[in-house]
C-alpha cells in the first residue's frame, strides 16, 4: 500500500508525536509497504534513525512570512525552496522555541482555511507533490490543525481518502487567545467535515474528541500508540537491594506535565522513609519559558534539605533514556491535564518499570492494558505519595507489575502490532469510500 504519512515537526525538541510516527512508518516500510513520512514546518526530530522523506514541505519560515507580509506570498519559488533547508528550518526552530502559543491565533486559522488561507501557494506545493510524484492509496493527517489540507488533497487526488490523527489537539487550543480561539475552533469543526476518517490513541480521546469537534464516534477507530522495542527491555530489570529507591519523572520539564506536583509528592515521600533510602530523577526536555519554574522546582527542594536526593536533567537520547528508565523502581506522569496519550509510561512499562499515574485521560486505560501500575486521584500531591510509597514499600508488587507491564508491551504495544492496526483501518476506509 501506498501511504502518504504528512506529520509536523515539533520545533526541534525530541516530542512524543515525532517519536511514534517515526516509529510506525518505519514498521510500514519494514513490513513492504510504501510508506512516507512527510515532515511539515520543521524536520522531525527522532532518537532513532529517521525515515521522513528530506523534502520539507509548509516550512515553518514560508509559513510565518506568508502570513505577516503579503510579497513573501509571491516569493520565486527559487527563493522560497532555499527557505524551506532543514539545516535554516532547525536554525529557526531554535530561535523561536520560546514563542508564546497565545500569539499564534492568525497564523493557525490561515493555516486551517487551506486553499483559502495565506499559505495556499505552500500547500499546493505537498499537493503537486503526492499528484505527480507519490500518487498514494491513502494519506493520513497526524494531527487535526491540518485539516484544512483536506479539500485540496481530495480534489486533486480523486478516491483516495484523507484520514486523520487526534493527538492533544484540544490543549493547543486552550492556549489561544481569545477571540482567535473561538474562531479557530469554529474553522475546525467546518474543516474536519472532509475527513474520512479519524484515528485515536485511547477510548478516552476518541469519546472526546468526537464530541469536541461534533463528529459521529463511529468515524473514530481506537489504535493504541506503539514502540520502536529496539534497546527497550532486553534483560528484565533486577534490584540489587543497595541505594536508594528511585522515583522517575519523565515528560516535559513543565508545569502541565507535573513536575511540581511531582516535586511535592516527593517532600511527602521523603519524610515516611528513613533519610536517604528513596531518590528522585527527573528528565526531559526543557522549553525557555519554563526555565524559571524549574529554578523554582530547584529552590523549593533545596529549601527542604532535599538536594542531595533530587536529580532534575534536561533532555535525553534514546541511549540515555532507556539507561534512565532501568535506573528507575517506579516511574510517575503526573499530568495536570487529562492526558491524551502517555508515552513515558510505555516506554517505562517496556522497561519492567511500573507506574504511578492519575486516573483520568488515558492513564485508566494504559493501566487496565498492562497490569503495570497504580492510579491515583488527580491533581493531589497527597494521593501521589500515597501511591508512590505502596509500591515502593512492596518488592514483590512492584516486580510483578513491572513484569506484567513489559509482557504487556511487548505483545500489544509493539510498532508492528500497531502498525498492523493501523493497515486494518485504512482497508476498512478505502473500502468504504466510493471510487473516484
């Protein structure tokens, strides 16, 4: 089958998302299918070998510079291609990583008009491109925000369906600012109509987003995130029964994530076990604008005599993350949100590392699948360390369920397994869709 994969780059940071499509469309390739990755605005950034196309189409420089000056829009195509290298694409991505998302109302609602919006000369290029050169069987949005691709992709590519990922799309619009949220969210639920099909990574997500975007739930098929298992679990985890007991936090160092709750729970932590026996390690990659709430993370630890048992570190390659996970006893996401998907926890599942995670979004879900960990009421520091201090007070649980957790992930997680849901979707699609 002939895939057309079209994902967006998340600004040079190693992100979840870029992660997984990585992942899947390299089991596609690998299991003899045409499947290609298209990255959009910035390169996708992986912690394994990338399989993304090199073309970069809708570079976030053309992008920005069609939207605030209307020449940029009539630039020389010689011109615009030198605007769209990846080595300036990633230059940019890294002066602009701290750019404020309340700000980028016009520039997302031009993006979502499509054909009708200021970028239309960008997205005729990626479809003149699949037209002529690729010719898929089917093409597949990784995110909503790029539904308005859609009503261009159908009308060139004829009988070919256009399907569609939701991955946290909902959050992004909460950071709008009025009254550009309204309107984007309005230009959504319009554009999403073209859509032949959607494709969520938990129940959870699937039953709200369809509700978010007011689209039947019976256009939304569930296919779990999968794993590049490569590295991840080759021996089973053993204690020694020497140091201390480690708790990992893994996810962005931000406050959304729970990095401060996390921090809290660990103060309580602390203080139930004898000085010194239990640790915290926290890693992920770090944006400018959070910076200053991880000083303050720092301060309040220092404050609390805990420097010596707190590791906070910044971002980590696929080598370094997996050799920080089997340093963990138990891992914790502790999301302020409700969590569309939770990547860490499978991969520390994968491990033989269970978790601690808060009982909303797709966290029940991972848990009920696995066997692998503890869900703890929401939001509270309190119910955390409660739940921390159960399974590291218990070797035996916490082996067992570590042990679950990594069978688990190895049969149903896998990319392969995902990827192979994922085909089975797409023959369901295609044969759904009248001809051309």
């Amino acid at each position: 089958m002939r895939i057309a994969y079209i994902a967006t780059g998340a600004a040079g940071m190693y992100c979840g998302t870029c992660l997984h499509d990585n992942a899947l469309a390299a089991a596609l390739q690998r299991m003899g299918h045409d499947a290609a990755l298209i990255p959009t605005y910035t390169p996708l950034r992986t912690d394994e070998e990338g399989v993304g196309i090199e073309r970069i189409f809708m570079g976030a420089v053309n992008v920005y510079l069609q939207q605030v000056a209307a020449p940029f829009r009539k630039l020389p195509q010689v011109f615009a291609r030198w605007l769209d290298r990846p080595g300036l694409l990633r230059w940019a991505a890294r002066m602009g990583a701290s750019t404020d998302p309340a700000g980028l109302g016009p520039l997302t609602l031009s993006m979502l008009r499509g054909a009708d919006g200021n970028q239309a000369r960008e997205l005729e290029k990626l479809v003149a491109w699949l037209r002529e050169d690729f010719r898929p069987e089917v093409v597949h949005l990784n995110n909503s925000m790029l539904a308005g691709f859609a009503q261009s992709l159908k009308r060139a590519l004829p009988g070919v369906p256009v399907l569609c990922s939701v991955q946290g799309e909902d959050l992004f619009l909460d950071g709008l600012a009025e009254p550009w949220r309204g309107r984007v969210r309005k230009e959504l639920t319009a554009r999403v109509r073209e859509i032949d099909g959607f494709v969520a990574n938990s129940r959870y997500y699937a039953d709200f987003m369809a509700e978010f975007l007011g689209v039947a739930r019976g256009r939304f098929a569930v296919v779990p995130l999968g794993l590049s298992l490569t590295g991840h679990g080759e021996q089973e985890k053993e204690r020694d029964g020497s140091g201390p007991l480690t708790v990992g936090y893994f996810a962005r160092l931000c406050p959304e994530k729970g990095l401060g709750l996390a921090v809290e729970a660990f103060r309580l932590l602390a203080g139930r076990f004898p000085a010194g026996s239990v640790r915290l390690r926290a890693a992920g990659y770090l944006a400018e604008r959070d910076r200053r709430f991880v000083e303050e993370q720092r301060r309040r630890i220092a404050d609390w005599g805990l420097a010596e048992q707190v590791e906070i570190t910044g971002e980590v390659d696929r080598e370094e993350k997996i050799a920080f996970l089997r340093t963990l006893d138990v891992l914790t996401m502790p999301a302020l949100y409700r969590e569309p998907k939770g990547l860490p926890v499978l991969e520390a599942l994968a491990n033989g590392v269970p978790a601690v995670v808060p009982r909303h979004g797709a966290f029940p879900e991972l848990i009920e699948a696995t066997g692998g960990g503890v869900l703890v009421e929401p939001g509270s520091a309190e119910a955390l360390a409660d739940g921390l201090a159960e399974l590291l007070g218990d070797e035996g649980r916490r082996r067992e369920m570590g042990r679950r957790g990594r069978e688990a992930v190895q049969a149903r997680f896998s990319d392969r397994r995902v990827a192979e849901d994922l085909l089975a979707v797409y023959g369901r699609v295609i044969a759904e869709r009248p001809a051309a």
